[in-house]
C-alpha cells in the first residue's frame, strides 16, 4: 500500500522522538558527545520533519485570490528552514567537539554501544518508510537529515566499539566532528536547492537555447524572445515567452500554440504561458532586457 507524503511523514516523526529520547539519556549516562550530537542531530530531524508535515498539509490547499499559483513554495520555505537548522546544529557539535579534543573525558561505552545500535536502526527505518525518490525537495530535505543521521549513527558505533577495545577516549570527539561536517554537507545542499527556486533561476536539467532553437524549427513560428524558466515549486516547471508567427487567422495561431506546449510537455513542462505575436521586435532576444522594456514603456507613456 503506498502511503501519502503526509503519512510518511508522520511514521517517520513518531520513530524520530522515541530515538531522540533514547539518545539523550544514553548521551547524558555514557557522557559521549558523539552520542549527544547523534541526539542533537536526530532533534534537527524531528523539527524537519515536523516542519515538513506542516508545509504537506498547507501545500495541499488550492490556488486562489490569495495565491494564484497555490502554496508550493511552503515546501521550499521549510526545506529552508531545515538547512539553516542543520548547519547551526552542526556548528554547535563542532564548537564542543574541539574542546572535548583538548581534554577528552570518560566514556561509558556500554551504555554508548546499544544505543548508538537502536539509533542506526531506527534510522534505517525511517529512511524505508520516507524512500529514496523524491521530486519533493520538501521531503527530501526530511530524507537528507535522517540519512545524515544513520550515517552519524553508524559512526557513533565505530567510536563505541574503539573505545572498548582500545581505550583512544578521543575518537568520540574526532566522531561527533565527523557527525558535524557530514550535517553541514546536508544543510547546505538543501539551501542551494531551496535558494535556486526562490531566486527563480533556471531549474536544473532545462536549456533555454535549446529549447527556445526547437520552437523556432516550427514552420509558423518567426521568431522567439523574453523567455523566461523558472520553477513555482519542487519539481514544478514553469516556463513563459513572447512567440512571433506569420500573419495568420486566430484558429491557426492556436494550432501554433498547441504545438509549442507538445514540446514543452516533452521536455517536462507542463505549466506555459505562451503569448502570440504578428509583428517581430526590433531588439529581439530570448532574454527579457527590463532596462530596455522601462525605457519603451516610459517613452510610449510620455
């Protein structure tokens, strides 16, 4: 049976807390930071994910007055919000990593041991129930911290088992540094992902050239310009031009348009906004220029 986003999401939060708790006692028994910054991390996990529930939710309701495009960049706004949550988190551990470098303390590694094992499984079952595909960067993001996580938990155990068989009390803060950069690598991934469709660069996988030079290899089509790519949300492709075609009853214009959104569908895009033009520009690019579009609208307006 397959679950909704919203379900796994919510499967996923319940085993986040019970590890969360797990972790923070055997964190404060054992007295390893490696252990504690496995907690800390698994913490991050569960404000993700419970930030991600959330924007599932909201993302569901329908476009309108308020928002015509409907409420996909919630997802994109907590996916955010979870990168700077991982890279804050890791800071931390990386701040008291270095003093436990200086002067290590005493581990108890037989409480370390199976609770660093209980963490790594369950880890490993929430990275099954979220999966390992995701056109939503709303989840993946949820996904990203909790494979961190088992990653960081399989550490821990490593660090447990060399302290009980070698004694080398300062592989558990070497660890939590480990734990750190690899929450870091996660939170800025998710960033950039979230920063390229807020700033509504081009989505990635998209060539504006190549897709601009197939419109124009249409028999009807003249000529191509202000083109614009951009994502409304995770994996949400949204693409707009000016199309120029010959002089041409309003019923073949439409055929024309018909046409240019069979390309797009099949380079995967299927939100276009596409406008029929008769008359070529003088500066015609496929780029918009807003300098020169200000300068022609105040001199039309004066």
């Amino acid at each position: 049976m397959e679950h909704s986003s919203t379900k796994k999401l919510f499967l996923t939060l319940v085993v986040t807390f019970l590890i969360f708790l797990i972790e923070i006692i055997g964190g404060i028994l054992s007295n390893s930071l490696a252990l504690l910054s496995d907690a800390g991390h698994v913490f991050t996990d569960a404000l993700a994910i419970v930030l991600s529930l959330i924007a599932s939710i909201i993302m569901k309701k329908p476009s309108g007055s308020k928002a015509t495009f409907g409420y996909q960049r919630i997802g994109i706004l907590t996916a955010f919000i979870n990168g700077i949550s991982l890279i804050i988190i890791a800071a931390f551990i990386l701040i008291e990593g270095y003093k436990r470098l200086i002067e290590p303390p005493l581990i108890n590694y037989n409480v370390m041991l199976p609770v660093a094992v209980f963490g790594f499984l369950g880890n490993l079952l929430m990275a099954w129930i979220l999966g390992h595909r995701h056109e939503d960067l709303n989840i993946k993001s949820a996904w990203l911290h909790v494979i961190g996580d088992t990653i960081s938990s399989f550490g821990v155990i490593v660090a447990a088992l060399i302290i009980r068989y070698t004694g080398w009390l300062i592989i558990d803060p070497i660890m939590s540094g480990f734990v750190g950069l690899i929450i870091i690598t996660g939170g800025v991934r998710v960033l950039k992902d979230s920063l390229w469709i807020f700033l509504e660069l081009v989505p990635k996988g998209f060539n504006v050239e190549k897709i601009s030079n197939k419109i124009k290899e249409i028999s009807e089509v003249v000529d191509i310009h202000d083109v614009h790519i951009w994502s409304i949300g995770s994996s949400i492709p949204a693409f707009s031009a000016h199309v120029v075609v010959k002089d041409c009853l309003l019923s073949e214009a439409d055929r024309v348009r018909k046409k240019i959104e069979g390309i797009l569908i099949n380079v995967g895009i299927k939100h276009s906004v596409i406008q029929i033009e008769s008359v070529k520009c003088d500066n015609s690019s496929i780029y918009c220029d807003f300098e020169k579009s200000l300068n022609y609208l105040n001199h039309s307006h004066s």
